[in-house]
C-alpha cells in the first residue's frame, strides 16, 4: 500500500525506527466484540461514565465508580473512550 493512499500501515521494521509505538483502534468496534462474544457467557457490558476508581494492595483497579450505577468490582476494565479520556 502507499503512503498517498488514504490508509497507510507500518510494518514492524518502520516501527522500531521511527517513534515509540502507539496503537489507535475503533473504540465502537472494541467495545462491540466482546459484549457481543461474551454475552452469553454471563458477561455485563456496562455503558457509562466512570467517575472514580479503586485499587487494591498492588495498585491494581478493583473497581470503577459510574455516574449511573454506583461501584462496579470486575477482573477486566475495557476503557473505549479515545481521545475523550484525556480531556
């Protein structure tokens, strides 16, 4: 592919001499996947505004803190938000 097409992907020999990587990916979509996959499994897949985090002994997150459903404890946090988590 070239680089004057309208996507442009690295390999990974361009990646070690160039800048430090940095992986962007369709939050939609990630989020999407595993709700979808998971589901059935007995997964919840919350959609909401995390307001505060808990950690553990290790500093690891036990918990997030949403604006509509109060504290939610799980072994896996997905954060979809892009660019709007650095804001």
């Amino acid at each position: 592919m070239s680089r004057e097409s309208s996507v442009y992907r690295t390999n990974v020999a361009e990646q070690s001499t160039s800048s430090p990587i940095a992986y962007h990916c369709d939050a939609t979509l990630l989020a999407d996947y595993p709700a979808r996959l998971c589901g059935c499994a007995g997964v919840t897949h919350v959609l909401d505004d995390v307001v505060d985090r808990g950690a553990d002994e290790r500093g690891w997150i036990s918990y997030v803190t949403t604006a509509n459903r109060g504290d939610l404890a799980g072994d896996l946090f997905v954060d979809c938000t892009g660019f709007a988590a650095c804001c």
